[in-house]
C-alpha cells in the first residue's frame, strides 16, 4: 500500500500527518512478561513494518464489544512504542487501575509515516507529540472523563467548549453548537 501525501493549506503536499494503527489486543495480566511483550511487538512488526521502533502517541483503551472506552493518551520521548508503552508506569495502570474493569485491553498507535522511504519518522520533535497528546485527550475525555492523564487536565478544563469537548447537554443541541460543530466536521 502506498501512502499518498495531502494537500496542506495553500496547495502544497506534506505528510506530516500521523496515521492510527491498530487496535492492537493484549491480554491484561500477561502483558507484565516480557516475553509476552515481546510477542505482542513481533505481532505488531508483522501486521505493520517498522512500527514498534516508531515514535508518536498512543492511546490504551478498553473494549467490550465494539465500544472503546479510552483510558490513558501516552507520548514516546525518546523511544519508540516498544520501550515506551510498556514501561513500569504503564505497566502499574494496566494491572492495578484497569485490571478489575470489565474490557479488553487494546491499544491504537499514531505515527508520521516517512514521505520517501519505508517506515516512520523517528524525530518528531516533543512539542509536536505533546500537542497531539492533548487533542486526543481533548477528545477521550468527552466520552471517559475519569480518563487517567492528570498532567494536562487542569489546562484542559480551562479550554471546555460547551457540548464540544464536554457533554452537558442531555437533550438537543443548542443551535449555535450544533452549527459550530458543523463548521468545525464535528
């Protein structure tokens, strides 16, 4: 499969966009064995080249039937998605925080696919990954406000959108943000 570049604005062709993989299942406890996560990185090497060492975000789900419920947005630093996603303080959430919530355990990864040669970008500045780490926390949250990210959530209550990055209204919309979301493609 070829990945076509899109237009950013003014014409001009990039692919500076990040792409979503996944899901990825993995099972809840045996996740902690790093033979399982090794497993879990071939599997994924497999379906997708080049992708564990990748740098970008990634976003832990649960899944009972086809509802994903988001729990934690995650950033690589200085490594890709395989030292990163599984690392110690991760590692505590899986098996303490989710482990008693009914679901699967999956995970979705964003990464920025190389413009000319196979693979993906593995120096996305940190700026960028901490922005796109917001967005989508921005967007998880509207569905699971419990989500566990606390860093950004004071900075994200501050920049509430009435029924656009919440959910107050149990009815219809008011008209203004049912014409901002059409304007937004919400």
């Amino acid at each position: 499969m070829t990945l076509q570049p899109h237009p950013a604005p003014g014409g001009d062709f990039m692919s500076s966009y990040f792409r979503v993989y996944g899901p990825f299942v993995c099972d809840k406890l045996e996740i902690r064995k790093k033979e399982r996560q090794k497993q879990f990185w071939e599997t994924v090497e497999s379906e997708v080249e080049y992708l564990p060492p990748a740098q970008g975000v990634y976003l832990f789900s649960l899944r009972n039937g086809s509802n994903y419920m988001p729990q934690y947005v995650g950033i690589t630093q200085k490594q890709g998605f395989h030292k990163e996603v599984f690392n110690n303080a991760n590692l505590t959430k899986i098996l303490g925080d989710w482990r008693g919530i009914k679901g699967t355990l999956c995970i979705h990864l964003l990464a920025r696919p190389k413009d000319k040669q196979k693979g993906f970008s593995t120096n996305v500045s940190k700026e960028v990954l901490k922005y796109l780490e917001r967005l989508i926390l921005a967007w998880g949250r509207k569905k699971n406000p419990k989500m566990l990210n606390i860093a950004h959530a004071k900075f994200l209550d501050s920049v509430e959108i009435e029924d656009i990055t919440t959910n107050f209204s149990k009815g219809k919309a008011r008209q203004p943000i049912s014409s901002f979301r059409n304007a937004i493609h919400w």
